[in-house]
C-alpha cells in the first residue's frame, strides 16, 4: 500500500524552487538518491531527491522532512516505539 503511495513522488521537479532550511536561499537539486526504512507497517524503499545549498553548503532531502523521516533507518513511530 505505502509503495504506491510513494511510487513516482521524488522524480518529479518542484513547481517552485526548494529552500534552504538552514538559510533560506534557493537550493540545487543534485538527483535522487535511495533509502530504505522501516516504518510500523514494513519497509519502505524510498527515492527522494537530494538537495544543496551553494550559499551555506547544507545538504538536506526535502522528502525527510516532510516525511518526519530521520536519518536513521526508522520512521518517526518505529524510533518512538523503541525508546
């Protein structure tokens, strides 16, 4: 189920440019890059484009933050239940 939500999500282009989250200025998207995560109903293989800031040199992937993905191996839930 949670694999075709998220089928083709990052391999579209942002209508509007994404911005730092450090600094605030726009950012250059450098390509997709692979992660796989645990979450409370399984793995889940996400693609998600990876982004730079020329300005401040933070790299950081958009699709973490909107998924409250850390850069550990699990999901926000799977982290809460173990701690």
């Amino acid at each position: 189920m949670l694999d075709g939500v998220m089928a083709g999500q990052e391999t579209r282009q942002p209508a509007k440019p994404v911005k730092c989250p450090k600094c605030g200025q726009p950012t250059e998207n450098k390509g997709l890059q692979t992660k796989e995560v645990e979450t409370r109903v399984g793995a889940l293989r996400l693609r998600r484009q990876y982004h730079c800031c020329a300005h401040c040199q933070a790299g950081f992937f958009p699709l973490n933050e909107r998924l409250r993905v850390r850069d550990a191996r699990w999901s926000e839930g799977v982290a809460l239940l173990v701690v």
